[in-house]
C-alpha cells in the first residue's frame, strides 16, 4: 500500500469539487459535537440535526462544531451547505490525502493539516487529517477518527476563566493548533531519543537488526517530515495573512508556534543526518568486522601453510631420502617448524595485523 | 535513443519559427474533432476543412478543437493559420520535445506539457506532449496520439448541468489540466507503491533483480519528475498569470491544482531519496552475505587447517619418530585432533563468529 | 536521552503562555544579582525583594539583573509580573529548550540563545539556555545555571571609564551576545583543532577508535550548528529591527557580530564536511589494509599450495612410481619445488602485487 | 593541462584592459568577413582594410563584421579602435577563457559564450570563445577558429525574403545564438545517448572499461555544464534588459530560447545524478562479482578441506592404526568421505548459497 | 593547530574594538612604505613619522600607505588615530582571521580580504590577511607580510601615463585587488592542474599516496574557497555600495571582477566536485584489485584443493587399497589429475573469471 500517497483512483476522474471519500474509513458511524460558549456560558451538546448548525452560525457566541469521522460524504455535504462552505472545501475535507494548506476564502479561513500518532503495534507514526473551518463565528474541525487530543483544550475550555475562554474563535484555534504541534514534537522526540540510543549500537554491534531499524526510522523520520514540513508553512502563511478573522491579541502566539514549527523541521532534519551518518557507520563497522574476519584467517593460513608443506616433504615416499635417516631429524624437523611459526608470527606482529 | 531528450537533428539548421516536426510519429493518421457548446446546445462534429476554424473563432459558444497526431506539419499550420497563431507556437507544437511552460501571447495563452502513461510491457514511463492554445472563445488541444484520457471531461460536459457547462473557456481548459494532474498522481501512486515494496526484498535478499529494479524505478522516476517539476512552475504562472482569459471563477480551482502539483514533486522526491537509501542498503545488504560466507570460510579453515598439518606430521617418514610406536599413539593423536578442534571453536564463540 | 530536544511532557497539555519549568535542575537555589549604574556610580546589590526592580524599572541607571537558575517558576512569575514581561516570554524563559530567536514587544526586546561549554568529562558540548529582555532602562538576564561567563563583561564595567560604562542598555547587551560568540567560537576552534589533527591518524591507521572520534565529533558539530545557525539568524534580525531601545552606536558593533556569526557558521559547515570526507577515507582505508592482508594471503597460498599438491603426489604409496627410485630424484624434487616457487613470485612481481 | 580554467600566467601582472591573448592558437592567420545587407540588398565582401568598417559603422544597413581567430591583436585592437569599443571588451575577446556573460555598454551589448563541438577522436568535447558586440547599425562576432556554425544563418540570409532578412541586428544577433544553443542540444543529446546506453553495461558487465567510461562522461557533462549554466543566466539577463538596441519583435524568441537554455541544464544535471547513480551501481557490481567468487571458493574449500584432513589421518604411520587393517577399511573411507561432502553440499544448499 | 579558525583565546574576554593581534608574527619589524602622487608626480618615501599621514591625508594627491606586518599594534593604533579610523576597523586589522568583508563607514570604506600564496615546500596554500581603508586622499593597506604582490601595481604607476596615474583612489583600489584575484586563479588553476592530471592516476593505480593527494587537495581546495567565496560576496557589495568615494568610471571594472570572482568560485566548486568523484573512484579501483587478486587466489585454490585431495587418498596406508597395485595406476592417477585440473579450467572459463 502506497502509504506517502493515498490512492484515490476512485477520484480518477471525477469533477473537480465532487465530494467523494477517499481514505480508509477508521470509526463505524461518524459523530458529531458541538460546542457553544461566551463569556460565562458553556454548553455542549450532540445535535439531533446539522443543521441547527445555521442557528450557530449566526449567534456572536463561539461554536465549535467537531466531527469525528469523514467517511459520511452525506453529513459532510449538508455541514458544508449549512454553513455555506466553498465545494473545493468539502472535497479536500473528504479526500484525506491532501497537503497542509492555508487557504484564504471570502469569509473563511480553511486549514487542512496532520495530526500524527505513534502506533505502538505497528511501530508506525499513522497521520489522520485534520480540516479546520475558521468562520466569524465559528469553527469546525474534522478528524478522520475519535481521538482525545481535544479533549485537553476542551477541558481547559470548561475551567478556565481567563484567556481561555473569553477568547475567540481564533484563539481557539491556535489553541488546537497548539495541541497539535505539541504532538509533533512529542512524537519526533520520542523518535529521536530511539535514533540518539542507536548510535551506540551501531558502533558496538553492526547487526542485520540494527540496519532494519535505521531503515524503518528513517521511513518513519520521512514521514513525519512529510507533515511538518507543510505545517511550518501553513503557520508562516498564516502569520503573514492579513485576515480580519485572526485578531492582533493571537498574534504572537502564531509567532510563537512558528518557531516551534521551524525547530520541528530543523531537528527532523539532523535526525535524518544522524541515520544516513548511522549508515556509513554501519557498512564501516561490517567491514571492519570483514577485516578483523580476514586477519584472523590469513594469520592461520600463513603459518600453517609452509609448516604443512614441510611435512608433506617427509611424507614423500622417495627412496633415498637423507634426512629421514639421521636420529635427530625429527627434533630438527620440529624445531624448524617452530622457527618458521616464530618468523611467521613476527612477520605479522611487525606490519601490526596481530 | 536519449529518451530525456528528444532527437532535433533535422531541427538543426532550421530557421526559429519554423514548423518541423520533431519525435516518432505514433499515428497514422491524424484526427480532428471539434466541440461547440454554449449554456444549452452541444455539438460535436468531424470537420471536413479546418478553416471552418474561423467561424468558431468568432462566435461566443465554447468552441474546443482537439487534434490528435502532430506529424501532419500541413493541418497544424492550417489550423494556425485560421486562428492566427505565432510561428513560434506552431513550431513548439509540432517539436514534441519541448520543456513543459506557459507563454502569454496577445490574444491567448499557449500551454505544453506532457501527459505520462505507463506502458506495463517495457515498464515504462511514456511522456507525450499535449499543447493547449486558450483564446477568448476557443480552446485549442494537440496531442501527439489518439488518447481516452479526456473522455470524462467530454462526457462530463455532455452529461452535466452546472458548474460544468455554463462554465467558460477557462475552466475546461483546468477541467483538462486536472486530468492531466490526476494523471501524475495516479502514476507516482503506482510506481510509488512498488517502491514502498521494494524495501522488504531490499532488506531480505538484494539479488541482482533488486538492484536492476531500484536502478529502473530512478530512472522512471527521474522521468516522471522531469515532466512534473515544470508542470509545477506552469500552475504557478498560470497562478500569478494576470489575463483576462482567466476569470477570478476559476482561481481557487488553480490554487488547488498548485498544491496538488506541490504535493506530487515533494513525493517524488521522498521516492527518490528512499530509492538512494535502497541502494545503500543493497550494499550493505551484499556486504553482509559476504561477511557471512567468509566466516563460515573462516571457521573451516582454521579448524581444519591445524588438525590437517597434525595428520600431516604424523605421515613423515623419519626413520627415527617415537610417537609412532606406542600403541594409544593413535588414540592419543585423536584426542589431541578433538582438543585442537574445540579450543577453535571455543575461541570463535568468545569472539561471537559463531 | 534525547539531546537534541527537550523532554516537555510535562508541558504537553498545557495552556499556552503557562509557566512550567522544562529541563534539568542544574543548581539548588536559584541566585539573583543586581547592577546598578550610570555615568559616575556603580553598585552591586543582593535583592532581598524582587518588586524592588520596579524601583530599578522606573529609574534612568542602567538596571541589570541576572538571575542564575530557571527552575524556581515562583521566583521567575514575580520577577515577571514586577517588569510587567508578556505571559509568553516567561513560559519561553523556563522551557529551556527554546530554538534561538528574537521577539519585539511593545516595550522590550526578548532574546533567547544558548550558550555552549565543552565538558571535557564526557567530551561533549553542553548547551544552556539564556534568556535576555531587554527594555529602556534594564536589562534582564537569565541563565540555567551560575557561570564564570559574564565575569568579564562585570569587571570592565567596574573598571572601564569610556565606551563601557557611559553605554547604555543595548551596548550591554551588546557586550554580553559578544561574549556568548567568543564562547562560539573558542568551543568551534578547539573542536575544530582536534577535528584537523584527526586527518593524520584518519590516514594512517584507521582503526575503531578513529571512527567513534569521527562519529562523536560529527556529533558535536551537530549540536553547536543548532545553537549557532539560529544566533546568526537571531543576529541578522537584531540588526534588522528599527527599535529605539537600539541605538545607532551599537549598529556597527552589530554588524561586525554578524560577521562572526556567519563565519562561524561557516566554519562549522567546512569541519563537518571534513569529518563527512574522513569516514569517506576512513572506509577506504579499512579496505585497503583489507587489500593488503588479502595480497598476501593470496601470495602465501598461491605459491604453497602447489608446491604442497607435488609433495602429496610423491607421499602416495603407488606400488610402481618410478620417480621414487633414481638417486637424485629427491634433489629434483626439490629443485621443482624451488622453480615452481620462483615462477610463482615472477608472476605476482610481474603483475605488481609483491 | 588545465582544461576547466585557461592558463592566464601571462596576463598575471597585466595593466587590467590591456589586451594580450590568452589561450591556444588554432589557426594560423585570422580571417575576417564581412556581410552589409538591407531589405532588398546583400553583399559579401573579405575587407582589405578594417577602418571599412567605420563606414559600415554609420551606414543604416545591417553589417554583420565575422572574425575567425583572434590571436591577432594588432587585428583586434583595429576593430576596436575603428568600432569605438571599451579596453575591457577587447580584452575579455583576446582572453579567451572568459566565463559566459552580458554586458551592457553605452551603445552597445556585449556578450561572451562558449561553442561546443565534440572531438570525436579525442572523445572530447572542445569549447571555443564567442564574442559578440551587437551595436546599433553592426554586429560583431569573434570566434578562436574558422568553422561552419554560423553558414546556415548566412545562407539564410542570402536566401529567404521574410523574417531573416528584414529584421534587424537584433534578429540576427539572437539567429546566432540560437545555432549555438541548437548546438549545445544536439552535444548533449548526443553524450546523453551513450550515457543511456551506458546503464545496460553498468549493470551486466562492471569492468574497468566501464569505469573509465563513466568518468570520461561525467568530465565532458561538467565541461559543458561549465559552458550552458552561464548561458542560462546570460539569456535571462537579455531578456531583463531594456536596451533599445532588442526590440519588442525579438522578445519572444528570446523567451523561447530561455526555456531552450533551462532544459539544457537541467538534462544536463540528470544526467549527472545518473553517472554518479552508476558509480554506485558500478560498485556494487563489483562487490557482486567478488561475492560470487567468494562463494565458490569457500564452497570447494569447505567441501575439500574435511576430505583432505581424513585422507591425511589415514597418511599417518602409527604402528598401531587399526582401521588400516581391515578389509573393507578402504571402501568405508570412501563412503565417509562422500557422505561428507554431502553433508557440506546440503549445509550450503539449505543457506541458499548453492 | 586549527588552519581554518585562528586562535583568539587572547582575545577572550577583550572588549570589543581593543587592538590586540591575534595571529602568528611573520616578520621581525613592520615596514611602512608610503606613496603619493598626483597627475604628474610620483614620491615614494619611507616616513620616519607616521603623524605626517595627517599631513598626506589632507592634501588633494592620491596618497597610498602600505604597512607590512600587522604584529606592532602600537603602530596600527598611530595609523589609525592620525587617519581617525573607527576602533572596530582597528580590532580588525590586527585580528588576523576575519571572514572578508566590506563595510562602508562615513567617510571610509573598510575592506578585508585573503591574500593566497601557495607554499611549494609544505605543498600547502597560505592565507594573509589583507586589510584596505579607502578613503577619499588616501588608501591604507595592511599586510601581515612583505610580499612582492603589489611591485606590478606600483612599477605601472611609476611608468604609465594613461589611465594609471591619473585615476584616483578607487581605480588604486581596483588594481589591488585585480591583482588579488589574478592571484586567486593562479593558484586555483596550479592545483586544478595537479588535480586534472590526478584522474590518470586514480584510474590506473590506486596508491596510498593517491588517496592522500585527494585528501590535500581537497583540504587545499576548501581553504581557497574559504577565502574566495567570501571575496565574490565582496565585490558583490561594493558594485551595490552607493559610495561617493567610488567614481562611475571604475564600475565597469568592479563588474568584469565579479565575473572573475564568480567564475573562480564555480571552478573551485567543480574541482571539489571532481576531487569527491575521484574518492569514489580510487575506492573502486582499490575494491578492483581486490576482486582481481581474489579472482587468482580461488582458480589456485579451486585447481589444487581437489587434487591435493585425490594425491592424499593415495597417500593413505591402508593395508587393502587395490588401485596402488596395478602396474599403471600411477599413470591413471595423473591423467585424473591433469583431466580435473581441465575440467576447473573451463569452468571458470565459462564462468568468464579467466
């Protein structure tokens, strides 16, 4: 399965703006939260009917309309017109392949972006798309599964007094953002303490193992990349825009994240330095292990080589031959064959190979 | 055959503007086909004589003329003639070798770019060019072989009602692009996935057939990039592209190709980057068979090699050799055989070759 | 341990702008010190109080304060509020793994950087965090943990009578950033010298020691590029910014820190491509000492194991081996075996082996 | 020799616009032509005396002065004198290893470039300086020899009625260059063909022949890359110029040739990324071989190596050797041996290393 | 001792702008030279006071003080008082390592530079510092040595008549550096050539010592870059500089040294480039000989193990061994052998290892 491109053959040939699911479904029934609060008031609630979603969107208080689940094209389709969204919105919110993006639209801001997590089973970082609606208003978000990622800023939502809630949609939205940035680092962190352990590994031990993990940490250093990279410039993008809907007071905490965002990127790309260095120093210490192999090969060849020829001399069967005869050949015949391990050792011993 | 650069050697000495066709003729015959639709009405005709181009040039219906084959240098000044089209135009429509580009011309905006497929018998990448001329009524199409690639869109435009229609010359020629760029997709998919396939066979058995593979999927690759990076930079002008042949309607759907675009160069180079990894790990791979075999070599040799030089001591003939006649001499002599052998073993195992 | 970014679990839920201490608690007691001076008068005092800065906040001296220790988040919130700093500063200030940057507020400018020193125990380049705000009248320093490092910068100041004292708030921190870029480059150059003498021993014996000094060196140089490539952005910026808290006095100080940076950085690049192009020589080195075993390998058994094969044939006990009988057959036997050896060198001398 | 940069040891401690040739002689006296054409008129005269050229110089007809060879600097230094040209010009044509450039001048341009031919004995390719000063009424051209290059254009011009010959210096000036740009296409394609062709013997047959090969290529693609990358950005800037000496009729060749000049260079740089993909593959073909060797080597010793050490027990002369004795002794020694090598042969076999 | 990086430890703790030398002192006393003349008149004098710089710097006549040797600060520190120069141009000047830069004070433009020789005996390229204050009557430059660079610039002032003497400052300025940069691509083409003519001997003998010419090489080639790169952004600056100190006249030289300066540039670039190449190579060929030397070591081994062998059997002393018998056997023996060693023979034949 191409997991850096998802498939979408079944959008081949489809209009452009036609909003069909593209993705592989993650929960049964989708789900549907809404969130309403203002200065001192916090209600939430699971609407019967989107679209009450309208009455939402025209109240001053701050909605938050999450929905897990994007496999429902239907409930998708009748979110979007509620609240009037653009047709290339509600594709991209259902085709769960695209890029990061910042896109501007006339009275929304919309946000497509990854949100990563660290499958213990598989070993895997899994990315689940995240579409942001950012409206006057309102926010909607769209997840491809339940997750609790929210749930800190939901709770922070319900306690807090200050900044947290008297703030708007905007600064709801960074806050998630925020969440989600968190994770990143969180999870290149936890990654990158696995690729520092592995050095010392590489050097003591250059096994079959050790390569495979180089490999899958690399795919896996890609794949966050993958994310992030496009994250940082939908936040510069962001900074720069010059959006009634983004008020000055969230300002520095977007510039604030984009540092963050730039660190991300930064540190990714010495862990991938790191792995493709571990490489090199992983066929260093292979050969290495070859030459250590070889030495100890040659070194018994070479002196047992000349020794068991000289023995092959005396085993010949001629009819006359000397040295058999004499009492003290056999000793002569030992010593010399210890004389010529000692040259041979000697010899090795000088050229440093013992 | 230099197939990343097509042959101009007839091109040579030619005068700039003039209309030599340049690549290997792929139809026999090359076949026109014109569309003329406005909100109500299609109609789709074979034309007998192309200057009834003229006419369509003058009404306000969307007018799509669509030439299949470019070797006929004939037909393709005639139609340039009957629209009025720069030399230079004409020229680059007929020389299929062309670097993928947009040019705003007075009246019109002339688009290249290659169109991929993948020829599953050589396993191939085939790049065609496809060249579009968009004037204010009119769209004019060349491809260099009878294709079904934009029967959807013709379909579509047969079939729907709104956005389809009613729309202008603009958004059936991104209507068009869009093809194109799905096109791509769908292709780095597929290759991709074999890819991302590759890395299990590359880590368990790097044969030569692995190492001709990744050697053809970067070649392939480097194809597909040189198509698509251009195409990028394309949606990007046509992006910042100021005409009034574009109407702000279609801008969005622009920008969504460009991160469409963004998206497949990106990819492609991840695919790249991994397809140089594999090469690595090939390496390493064979470097560690051989390291395997030679210890194996190792370990025989010298285990045998000491015992075979005892063997051969006690098959000297001196005449005088006291170990020969004691009656457990030989018992003895085996005995030492077996010791000699296990402190071999012994010392392997302590330096972890066995 | 993941070096390269700081564990902040502790923070991942947090409420943006909230004051957690991420790190490692380097010193037990957080210290506070106080400068005060101006023209004519210096005086060093130990607060008792923090909210006595706001005394220092509203005169027109020069106000230093440095606070050695980040840990102490009671200490840092007061300091905070007393100088009336930005919520997110103060969370920047104890997140001590913050990438190098420079914020503008309304009234001050917020530095963080990291300041480096090689332990020679574990010989590793350690980086501490330091965090600068610098406003009208003061100039606050915090540092993870007491250091010998502004010693300088305190003493000239106690002594000088011209440029040091009679400057103001930005020359100070003018002259601390210098400080912090000496240590740059003095960290730089004695990493580097050992990086230069590495060649010699790279060339000569490449042995494992070598290749952990490479890897452990690459690494380092590593670490100091995350601190230092984001200082010179930092300083570029810092000379960029059209504050009044900067004076135009302290511009070509600036300009000339922004030379060292860049030459740093520089400097940095060329070393780790030199330590890039020394595992490159180091591996051919492996292999070639791996050549040399082999040629003589090659050599010893290529000339004995003919000569052995001879002696064998003449130790087969043939009832009729004619060879056996004649008087001189021994001396011939010997006499072959002697040619035979003499060809054998002839041929590897020939083909430049020997 | 240094062919990537011209031997200019005499020119070391030269007066800067002095103008002393620099470079290899080709010819042995230099040739000058001279071409004055209008709408309806050409003439084509070899000038006794250059100060013609003045005359040519305020007439209105298009002068097209052509000199092969330019050691001559008497000859040079005349033209410039009688064309009023800069110190710095006349020497950048005499110093023939100028890098690719545009200069603006009072009243003139002048352009510097590199002509490739390939020299098929040498399997090398050559570059040769053109220069070019593009006035208001005359057209300079300088080459280091006589070739035909430039005949096509000239016969053009005598023959066609329209675009070549009406138009203007300008037109002719950007004929030239498109014969050399033509040219750079065709050389590159041509090397590019062997280096396509290359692959197929990369991968069945690594041989030092090979090897050679593809440094040859690699050499000859980074000559050229040396002569086309400078002419990317030289056509760039013409086409950024505004000099009324270019008029607006002329553009959009120029753009055209922009794009021509960008595709150079990037196939250029693939194939690059191929020889060195090939220098890898190249290797590990190498390596591949070696391994396969291995394997047949510690196959027959692992096989032989037991055998031989059994032959040799039963070789030893112990009095006391009582399977020597027995009648069918012979045949069970024959029977282990077999069942020995089988034994090995299985153990490879099961390894997959048969 | 570190060659990229001079030793600043001296200067650790200094305050910015003090004049302390930081390099190694090359000559015993510094020589102060001192040059004025105007139009018609040309005096050269060794001043006994250094204050009559005043005097010089007043008057309207082109004034040009050299110093040799920066080591004698209290002298930089006379120099720099009389001519009134800012105490960070001082710092600089006697600070042997600066990065080359260009810095426009008020009324001065400030220059540092690398001077390269290349010193035959160490076979290493040496760097001195070549500090330039341009003024608007005077010129200073600073050298930490005597050399004989500058007698060109200084003979043609003596002797011409023309552009020479009476251009002022700025083109005095211009021919130094010209004769820098000519400098610069003497030593780049004198070690281009030595690399050049390495590719032979890469190719054909893989040595030790050529492993280590690719190493100095390469570590020469970054020590010019490090000198060159910095100079292109140099004179980049100073053809954007604005200065009244620089007249239009002298731009078109500036320019044509850009060209120079960046020609030099991707010329180091590419020898860099080769130089890597030529690593690649030479371990290819070191693995060659491997596989060549390996290749001979198995035929030996493949031939004579299995006959080793049979000549073992035969050597046997069982009592029944039937084949030792007959009259013949000892022929048949050899034919066996001899067919057995063919058989080896064509199979590595086949297997095209012979």
């Amino acid at each position: 399965m191409a997991r850096f491109l998802k498939k979408n053959k079944a959008s081949l040939h489809r209009t452009p703006g036609s909003v069909i699911f593209v993705g592989s479904q993650k929960m049964d029934q989708a789900r549907v939260s809404v969130m309403d609060y203002d200065q001192g008031d916090l209600r939430e609630l699971e609407p019967k009917k989107i679209d009450e979603g309208e009455r939402f969107r025209k109240t001053d208080t701050v909605t938050w309309i999450n929905v897990d689940g994007v496999h429902d094209t239907e409930l998708i389709m009748e979110i979007g017109r509620s609240f009037d969204l653009h047709p290339l919105i509600m594709e991209d919110i259902v085709h769960t392949g695209q890029r990061p993006k910042v896109e501007e639209h006339d009275d929304c801001i919309f946000l497509v972006l990854k949100m990563l997590r660290f499958d213990e089973d598989q070993e895997q970082v899994i990315g689940e798309q995240l579409s942001m609606v950012l409206g006057r208003t309102f926010l909607l978000t769209f997840q491809e599964q339940s997750s609790d990622a929210f749930d800190s800023v939901l709770a922070r939502i319900g306690r807090q007094k200050g900044r947290g809630k008297g703030a708007g949609i905007d600064y709801l939205a960074y806050a998630l953002l925020d969440t989600v940035v968190d994770n990143y680092i969180f999870i290149i962190e936890n990654l990158g303490e696995k690729v520092e352990d592995l050095e010392e590994e590489v050097l003591s031990s250059p096994s079959q193992e050790v390569l495979e993990k180089i490999t899958r940490y690399k795919r896996e250093m890609n794949y966050i990349r993958k994310a992030v990279r496009p994250f940082r410039e939908l936040v510069q993008q962001l900074n720069f825009l010059d959006s009634e809907l983004i008020s000055d007071k969230t300002d520095p905490f977007l510039k604030d994240m984009q540092g963050l965002a730039l660190q991300s990127v930064e540190i990714i790309d010495t862990y991938r330095e790191m792995l493709f260095d571990y490489l090199n120093i992983y066929n260093t210490g292979v050969n290495n292990r070859l030459n250590e192999i070889m030495k100890v090969l040659t070194i018994f060849s070479a002196i047992f080589i000349p020794l068991t020829f000289i023995a092959g001399v005396y085993g010949t069967n001629f009819t006359y031959l000397p040295e058999l005869r004499y009492k003290y050949s056999y000793f002569v015949f030992w010593v010399v064959l210890v004389l010529v391990a000692l040259v041979m050792v000697r010899f090795f011993r000088r050229r440093g190979w013992l």
